[in-house]
C-alpha cells in the first residue's frame, strides 16, 4: 500500500512466478527460473529443482563410479559428495563390474557391454577346455561352440566329455575322469590299455627311428644322426622349419624366401593344431583408409581396424598398421592385445618390406579420445613398434597402456596426454615386464609412467607431465627401472620418484621447477645414477628416506640434493653417497663454487680440463669445447666413465 512503508508485491528475480522465500514465497533459488515449485527434479545435478527440500540422486550401490540405469533415482536431502554416478551399471552390487573394466573371467560380463569370454567347445558337446584360446559372445556362452567350463579331455570328439559312459577296453577316457577302463589292465602305467598297447610292459617313448613302433618295444631302435642334421635317423624335418614332419599338416611346406612367412600361407602354425608354434607365422593387414574391411590378408584387402586383425591372428602371427587414426566405440580399448603377437605401424599401405616404412612419415595413431583406454596388453611376449598411443582414459591406471604381464617390447613408441588417476600414459603392473626402447612421452594426468613390475628404457623422453614424470613404485616386491639415454623436462612435480629401486645411466633433467619437489626424488628407494646433467631444476636430487649413489653428475641453477630448509649436502654422510675426486684428480661430481660440502673438488683442476670458462661452467660443456649448450643436452655423456 503506498506510503505504508512496505510493498505488496513480492520480489520474483528470476520471473518464474515465484517469490524467494526471504520475500514469503517459496523459490529456494531466485536466480535460476529452472529452481522453483513445480519444477520437475533432474536426477544426478545436485540441485533442489522443486524446492521440496529433496535432490533426486543416482544410485551407486558398490561405490565404482557407475550406476544402473534401471533403477529409479531416489529422493534424498543432498546428493552424496563426489562426482555424479555415470549411467551403464549392469551389476550394481560388484564393484568389479562396470563399463570402466575388462572382460577377463569367462562367463563375466566385466564391462557390461554384452558380451562375454567364454571357452572354446570345438566338438559341440558343451565342454570346451582351458588349452584352446577364448572367444567373445553376446550368447552368455549359450551359443554354437561355446562353454563357460573347460573340463573336456578330448575336444575333438562330442563322444567324450564329463558325464558320458565309459567304454571298457578301448583305451578312451570317455568320462575325462579317471582314465581309460581297461579290464585288461595297464601294466606299464602308460595310459594305453594292455588290449590295444603295442608295447604293454614298459612305458611307450619316442619312435626315434620313425618304423612305427617305439623305442621300448624295438632292439633296433636307430639312435644315430646320419645325415648330420641334428635329428636322429627317423625323426626327420622336411622343410627344416623345426616342427617333425610327423606332426606337420604339411611336411614339405618351407619358408624358402626367408622372410619368416611360410610358403604356404597358415598351413605350419599353430591354427593347424602344431606345437611347438612354428617359426612361420601370418602377416595381417590393417588400413584405416580402405572404403570396405576385406579378409586382411594383403594392403587391398585389409582390415579396417586393429580390433578385426586382433580377432583374426593366431599365436605369432604379424600386423601391419598403415597410417591413419583408429579409435572404438564404448568404454572397450581401441585395441586389447589379448595374444602373443608383433604389431608394425608406420606404413604408407604399399609396402612389401619393413625397410620401407617411415614411422615419421606414417603416423598409426590408436586414440582414445579422452573416453576409453588405448591398448590393454594381457598376454606375454607382444611387440608394439611404431605407433602413437593418445588421448586413452582410465578411471585409475593406464590411459595410454596398462601391463601386468612379461615379455612386452615396445620400440618407437609416442605416448601423448593420455588420462589416469596413476601411470596415465604407461602403467606397469606388479608382474609387468616391459622393454622401452625410442620412446616419447608427454603430458598426461597424474604420474605419466608408473612402474610397479619391471621397466627397461633405452632412449627415453618424458615431457609436461602434469605430475610426476616416472614413478618407480611397489606393491610387494619394489618396482625395477632401469633406463640408459633418458630426458626428463618440464614435470609439475618431481621428474623421477624412486620408491623401489632404479639405475639411470646418462640423463638429462631440465626445468622441473616446482617448489616442493626435485628432479629426482629418493622417498624410500634405492637409486643409482651415472653421467646426469641437471639444468634449471627447483632442486637436482632430494633424498627424503633410503639411499642413493651418484656418479659423474654436473649440475647448474639447482642445488645438488636436500629438501626444503636443507643444505644441497644434506644427508651426505648417512645414505647419501656422492663420489667426487679419484683419478684424474678433478671432480667427477661438480657442486657450485663455495659448496659447503665435503671434497667438492678442486676449482682449477676442473676448469684446467675443460677450458676456462668460469666456475658456473665448469663440466658443463660438451666435448667440443670452447662451445657450450644451453641448456646442456647430451645427459652427461661426455664426463668419466663410472666405477
């Protein structure tokens, strides 16, 4: 009412109709016209929509991350804390289901994509075994040629499998229990019943002499080498391939070019039932660039991505990856190495020779885009050679690549900004074995490699990690780096922490500045360090606990070791073992002028052997001296060699 003092209408900001509620109406939020009574509640924003006093919430009930979509958001006063579920849950009361994980049980759907691994059942009568390699399903392991058990002794047969009649005297394990029934007996415990045992009264061996009855059995038995080729007379090799013709689909099948593919294309490997696996082995190939998948037996026929050439290979068996980016779709990595194998990139998708890629050139990139996994390597002894691994995404280790296996070689390898809370771009696990060799790393979340099994680098660069460049970890056992031509520039943190045990031999360590941190941090570790040159670093090697030695290490605008409000020589005389002096008399390690440490070396002797360029330069130069580099860039390669 005019001239009351007070008016009657009430304040609405927002122009939803509703007051807020310090003017007497009843919108809890006056800024946002979505906010107000009567909205409707929109689940997982952590927002109030109707002002009831109630946040509609997803449901996570085993706490990884996901939610299932089938059941209904429920009302509680405030959402929990952390970030909001996301959808695809198909097991909401494990933990170890989600879409973020992998199929790795059979008969599991990890991942809730579908799909299942399950045993291979070759003879259709619903047994399959653990020797045969596991096939994916979208059947539950119902469909043609699938089991979830692998109990069967015989897959080749339906007429044998748990559950079925044993036979007597046939020298079958029907049952696959205990056996073949022989009411004659086996007297020689060779498994062979007496009736249909050729030789029933000693073990049956090797027919050495290849005349169809064993060694055992035969006083004539040939044990000699006549035609000096390493076999003896009757187990003989026809193609030289070091697979016994008698076990060979093809006896006469070489390799007769050299080029480790056989004449005949998968007639002497293992999918012919061989073993050992010949050394011949299949070429696939893969070509982004191609309108069509074809068979990806050949450049105009290859497969479309690495996931269909995955499927395709058998144990051994090669892929060539011309250029191109290949990516998936879901949560599944752009391409799961499940099988020994060796992967080739670089490829113009004309090549015939492995001479003729250029890596450089021909960039086979697999990326995540920020939304899944690069590669997941889970079977021993696969090479990866030539390729960039980006933009992969793990919700804890191993966005770029994850490992927890032995035998994994990787050679002119690019990791770039790839995702994880832990080892963004490379994640070693407890049992990972890895060979590094030509290797760039950049960026990434969190600690860019982390190594909790084993890791050896030879030529390794680790550029603009967000947080630590390489953390050598344990879990048990401490993690091994051992690592020869490193480079380690531009970490948010330190740019190596040693928590397990690390040998470094020639490094360089440059502008890894922050404050709290240092170039190389020891917290608990065992370090040893050989010919480093540390340049522009908030410190060059911080020893918090355990020991560290340290070779021929030249160092400028750093202090040499310590932590905050301690002295570069802190810790010396305890753990901290820093070897100067020796023959030729002038430092092998150099520490600025007027160190407080002990035996810091002697000032004119050092800049007598490398020139007079002044005490800030001293063994800070290359060999070809008078010139200097800033910042020093041969990872201390031209100082004495170390003990």
């Amino acid at each position: 009412m005019i001239g009351s003092g007070h008016y009657d209408d009430k304040v609405d900001v927002d122009g939803d109709g509703e007051a807020d509620v310090k003017w007497g109406g009843a919108d809890c939020d006056d800024n946002d016209p979505a906010v107000g009574p009567g909205q409707a509640e929109v689940a997982g924003n952590d927002i109030d929509d109707d002002c009831d006093g109630t946040q509609a919430c997803f449901v996570d009930d085993d706490s990884d991350g996901f939610h299932d979509e089938s059941q209904q958001p429920v009302l509680l006063e405030a959402c929990p804390p952390g970030p909001t579920p996301r959808p695809g849950d198909c097991d909401d009361h494990n933990g170890e289901v989600n879409p973020g994980e992998v199929d790795t049980v059979v008969g599991v759907d990890a991942n809730c994509d579908g799909e299942v691994l399950c045993y291979v059942d070759a003879d259709g009568d619903g047994y399959g075994t653990d020797a045969e390699t596991t096939v994916t399903s979208t059947a539950g392991c119902a469909g043609a040629n699938e089991s979830t058990t692998a109990d069967d002794c015989d897959d080749t047969t339906d007429t044998v499998s748990p559950g079925r009649t044993e036979v007597s005297g046939n020298d079958v394990d029907e049952d696959c229990l205990d056996g073949p029934l022989c009411p004659t007996g086996d007297a020689d415990g060779d498994g062979l019943c007496d009736s249909v045992d050729e030789c029933p009264l000693a073990d049956d061996g090797t027919d050495l002499d290849g005349d169809g009855i064993v060694a055992a059995c035969d006083p004539n038995d040939d044990d000699v080498d006549s035609d000096d080729d390493g076999l003896l007379d009757g187990v003989e090799d026809a193609d030289h391939d070091g697979v016994l013709d008698a076990g060979e689909t093809d006896p006469a099948d070489p390799d007769t070019d050299g080029d480790g593919i056989c004449d005949h294309p998968r007639a002497d490997n293992e999918s012919d039932g061989i073993s050992p696996v010949d050394s011949c082995h299949t070429r696939w190939f893969v070509d982004a660039g191609v309108t069509s998948s074809g068979d990806g037996s050949s450049w105009s026929a290859a497969f479309k991505t690495p996931t269909e050439a995955m499927s395709a290979l058998t144990v051994g068996d090669e892929v060539w990856v011309a250029a191109g980016t290949y990516r998936s779709s879901g949560l599944a990595p752009v391409l799961s190495l499940d099988r020994a194998s060796t992967w080739y990139g670089g490829f113009a998708g004309t090549e015939t020779t492995l001479a003729e890629r250029d890596t450089r050139t021909n960039e086979s990139a697999l990326d995540g885009q920020n939304a899944r996994p690069a590669t997941v390597v889970s079977a021993e002894d696969v090479t990866l050679d030539g390729f960039v691994l980006r933009g992969g995404s793990a919700l804890e280790r191993g966005g770029g690549m994850a490992v927890n296996v032995a035998g994994l070689v990787l050679t002119d390898i690019r990791f770039e900004n790839n995702e994880a809370g832990i080892g963004s771009n490379l994640e070693v696990g407890p049992d990972g074995v890895v060979d590094l060799s030509n290797a760039v790393v950049v960026g990434g979340s969190g600690s860019s490699i982390h190594v909790l099994g084993e890791l050896h680098a030879r030529g390794l660069v680790v550029l603009d990690a967000v947080d630590v460049g390489i953390d050598v970890d344990q879990q048990g056992p401490p993690g091994l780096l051992e690592a020869m031509d490193v480079d380690v520039q531009g970490s948010g943190a330190s740019g190596v922490v040693v928590s397990g045990q690390a040998t470094i031999v020639n490094a360089t360590f440059y502008g890894n500045t922050d404050a709290a941190s240092a170039a190389v941090a020891v917290d608990g570790g065992t370090l040893n360090l050989t010919n480093a040159t540390f340049y522009d670093n908030s410190r060059s090697v911080a020893l918090v606990t355990g020991t560290a030695t340290v070779w021929n290490v030249a160092r400028y605008d750093s202090p040499l070791l310590g932590v905050t409000s301690q002295s570069e020589c802190a810790g010396q005389a305890s753990d901290f073992t820093v070897l100067t002096g020796g023959t030729p008399p002038w430092p092998r390690v150099v520490l600025a002028a007027g160190s407080s440490c002990i035996d810091a070396g002697d000032n004119t002797a050092a800049d007598n052997a490398f020139g007079p360029f002044g005490a800030d330069w001293r063994m800070m130069t290359t060999l070809d001296a008078p010139t200097t580099d800033t910042p020093p860039v041969d990872a201390g390669r031209h100082y004495l060699p170390g003990p």
